[in-house]
C-alpha cells in the first residue's frame, strides 16, 4: 500500500476525489497488488483518514493577516527599547 495526500471537502458524506488521483486503481503499482479475488472486483482497497480543520474562517483570516504582517516585516534602525518601568511610567 502507499500513500497520497490532499485535501478537499465532504459534501453529505462524499469525498471529492481531486481528478488526478480519480485513475489510481489503473496505475501499474495498483495492478502488482491485486489477488486473484481482486481481479475480479472493479473496486480497489483503501484507507481514508479523515481530518477536519476545526478553525473558523474568522480564525483563518486573522491568521493570514497576522503571517502577511511577519512577511512583509522590516527592521527598523536606532530602535530605541524602554524597560518595563520606562514603559510603564505615567
């Protein structure tokens, strides 16, 4: 057995199989592992773990916001750093 990965959504219980893995049961690797009892079945063996993002897509937003604002950092010259008394005098 080998492994794929991808992602994609479930939609009333059915997983969309992205079109390039639609042909997997007909690939030479797929063929070396049939029994004798496969052979006559159409269908192949396989193992799906499923795993479900469990962010919002507010979540999903902030977090681009926030690696967009790592990205795009810059390093700013004579940066004056306060203590924390500095900073917290009135």
């Amino acid at each position: 057995m080998y492994a794929i990965e991808f992602e994609t959504t479930i939609d009333n219980g059915i997983v969309h199989i992205p079109e390039i893995y639609k042909n997997l049961q007909k690939s030479k690797k797929a063929k070396k592992q049939k029994s004798k009892k496969a052979k006559k079945q159409k269908s192949k063996k396989a193992k799906v773990i499923v795993m479900i993002d469990e962010t919002t897509e507010e979540e999903n937003q902030q977090q681009l916001i926030f690696d967009k604002f790592l990205k795009n950092s810059r390093k700013v010259e004579n940066l004056t750093l306060f203590s924390r008394d500095e900073l917290h005098e009135r």
